[in-house]
C-alpha cells in the first residue's frame, strides 16, 4: 500500500513563507501524478497545484504566481514553495498521489496565515 508522509506546515505572517514536503513510499509503478490540496473550515477540498510525470504543472488561480510545485522523481517527493502567503491561504493541507490506477492521500498539515 502507498503511505505519504507530509512535513513543512505551520504558522507564519502575511507575506511570508513556507515549504510543504511529501514523501512517497512503497510505490511500484514509476509513471505516477502528484499533487497538493487544500481545505479550509465549512470548504470543499480544493486543488492548489499539481504535477504530473513528465513535469507539467497545474495551479489554482488564487495561487498562481505566488505557488511552485515541484518533484524529485529518484525519491518520490513532491514539494510546495508558498510564497506571499495571505490569510485566504489558511487551511489543511493534503499531497495526493495517483498511480497505476489508484489514488492516495496523505494525513494533511495544518498552515495558519495570520498576524
């Protein structure tokens, strides 16, 4: 079975900073999606970005410009760099992976933008 293991939430002022990492294992197919969600109090789970195999990237609009998604496909990770972080940016965070039909989440990390 998949297991993700996220790290890199936490607190941080408008305007800063934070990288959100994940990490895949025991993963048998080598073609396999990853990407970040979100989700905020009394919200639906929403897209935030994602990247697939060959390294096209998708983003929400609210994140694009201020969000990079990226992979390290040799270790299995997936990462966020958030920058100009806002208020609106508070919520749960969860990675997602998709391979060989099937798809995986990791247990969410929480990020609170506040001042």
């Amino acid at each position: 079975q998949v297991q993700l293991v996220e790290s890199g939430g936490g607190s941080v002022q408008p305007g800063g900073s934070l990288r959100l990492s994940c990490a895949a294992s025991r993963i048998h197919s080598e073609i396999y999606t990853m990407g970040w969600y979100r989700q905020a109090p009394g919200k639906e789970r929403d897209l935030v970005a994602i990247i697939t195999n060959g390294g096209m990237t998708i983003y929400a609009d609210s994140v694009k410009g201020r969000f990079t998604v990226s992979r390290d496909s040799a270790k299995s990770t997936v990462s966020l760099q958030m920058n100009s972080l806002e208020p609106e940016d508070t919520a749960v965070y969860y990675c997602r992976i998709t391979t060989g039909g099937w798809t995986f989440w990791g247990q969410g990390t929480q990020v609170t933008v506040s001042s």
